[in-house]
C-alpha cells in the first residue's frame, strides 16, 4: 500500500463520491480510479462497490476505512514533526564539554543558540576531556568541545582557539599584583589542583616534567568551582585555562599571566568521523564555531 492509494481510498469513501474525492484530492477520474484499483489489487478484492448513481464500502472496506485512518493521522504527525525537526521549530541534541568550557564559554554559546533555535533541547554533558572524546567516538552525543586529541582516529577536530594557562593565586597574596609569574614563583605556595585524568592536570604534569620538575600537590578536586574557591580561601595556588580567568575571578581568586613553561593547548569541537550531524546538532555546531572562536 501506499500513502497516496489510501489517502484516495479514504476520501472516496467518505464522500462516497469520486467527482468530490477528485475535488478534494485535486485528482481527475482517472488517476483516482487508477489508485482505488492499485490497493484492490495489492490487497486481494474489492474495497468499494460502484455503480452510475452511487458508491458504497465493501464489508472489507468497511474494516480498512479505521485502519487507514489511523495509518494516515500516523504518517501526517510523523512527517509534520520531521518538517518541525528540519526547520528547527522542534528538536534535540547531546554536547559533552569539559569542565573549563561548560562552565565558563559553553554558557554564552549556549544562550546565542536558544535565542535563535528557542524550541530545541539542548543537553550538555559536563565530563573531563578524555570523556568528551569517547563519548563522541561512541556516538552517546554528536558534539564534544575539548582539547585537541594526541589521535583523531574515530573523530574529526575543528580547531577554534589556542588557550594558554594562567596562574591563579589569592587576592591577597604578593603574587596577585604582579604582570607575570614563572612556575618556579608559583611553586614555592601549596598547589590545588583537579584529579587526575583531568587533562588540566596531566597538562601541567607533563609540561613540568619536561623540566625535571614534580608537580608538588597540596590538594586536589574533582571541581574547577572547589579548586578556585580553596585558592580563594587563602590555602594555596593553581594553574587552570586561561578561559577559566572569569570563573575564577567570580569565585573570589585572582589570576595571572604564567610562563616558564607556557602551557598552551588548542580548544575545538570534535564530531563523530565521517558521521552525518542531525540538523539541530549542525545549527549547533555554527554558533559554537562562531562564538568560541
């Protein structure tokens, strides 16, 4: 059967009239009998009786006439949320973010794409950047904002910004007024820092190392928010993202220019390789290439 044969059944068998279903259906004569007589044939016998003065349902017709009624209502909703859907007056889409983006850049993003797509759900995934790789590489979510990968087998990467790391000390310490720190400077006061895997952390692990020095770890949080408020408190010193700066500023921590090594790593979108994006992930995807940038 098809949606066109039962579409024309349906008319004609509730005006009982093929000239009023040829009107509604903007069909001629025979293009409608063409049609009654296709889905007789596809489903074994008569559905209408027809004679020069009237038209009637067979006892079959009579059963499919609910049935197609039902099929037709069915098929109208789905290809009217579809049409929602693709014009983005409906829809949804998975992100996976790591921490220093969903909670500092990732929010204003956020509000440039409600503000033009208001009706399509947006659910954001706040995990450390090993997890935003995987959760796109398994297709959990379409998008993911994260570091740029060491491997980008399974994914593609499009690189928006490089970020550089910043100190981030009390306000009321010596080391707040200054233009610029090294890390032998900030080393001497306890280090906060996220546990690990938290790519901030092996980052900065790993930057040191090639110096020979060993991060000295005074605490350590799963949570930017815990690690800048500590700082905040007066109990030691850290080194996140500089896209971090307004978060930790919000929370009471200062931070400033840090060099000797410069930590630097290129923040981007990562998609599924060769994967096709869902309409509302692709809208997404443009206001996160042209407001992370």
């Amino acid at each position: 059967m098809t949606v066109k044969q039962l579409r024309a059944f349906q008319t004609v068998a509730q005006t009982l009239s093929f000239t009023q279903a040829c009107e509604r259906l903007h069909l001629s004569q025979p293009a409608l009998s063409l049609a009654i007589k296709g889905l007789e044939e596809t489903l074994g016998g008569a559905l209408l009786i027809r004679s020069t003065r009237s038209v009637r349902l067979t006892p079959e017709g009579e059963t499919l006439l609910p049935l197609a009624k039902r099929l037709l209502a069915d098929w109208d909703n789905a290809e009217e949320l579809l049409r929602q859907r693709f014009t983005l007056q409906l829809g949804r889409v998975a992100l996976a973010a790591m921490p220093s983006i969903a909670c500092n850049r990732l929010p204003r993003a956020l509000r440039v794409f409600r503000g033009q797509f208001p009706r399509v759900n947006v659910t954001v995934h706040d995990v450390i950047n090993e997890q935003v790789i995987d959760m796109v590489r398994r297709q959990q979510v379409e998008l993911g904002v994260a570091f740029e990968p060491e491997t980008r087998e399974g994914i593609d990467f499009l690189p928006l910004s490089d970020d550089t790391f910043v100190a981030v000390v009390p306000p009321d310490s010596p080391l707040a007024g200054a233009a610029s720190i090294d890390w032998s400077a900030l080393l001497e006061y306890d280090f906060i820092t996220l546990q690990r895997p938290s790519m901030v952390r092996i980052l900065v692990e790993q930057a040191l190392a090639r110096r020979g020095t060993e991060l000295p770890v005074a605490f350590e949080s799963h949570q930017l928010a815990t690690v800048g408020r500590m700082v905040a408190s007066g109990l030691g010193v850290s080194a996140v993202p500089a896209l971090c700066r307004e978060q930790m500023h919000e929370l009471g921590a200062r931070c400033v220019p840090l060099h000797t090594p410069r930590i630097r790593r290129t923040v981007g979108v990562v998609v599924g390789g060769g994967q096709e994006l869902s309409t509302a992930a692709r809208a997404l995807y443009d206001v996160l290439r042209t407001t992370l940038m």
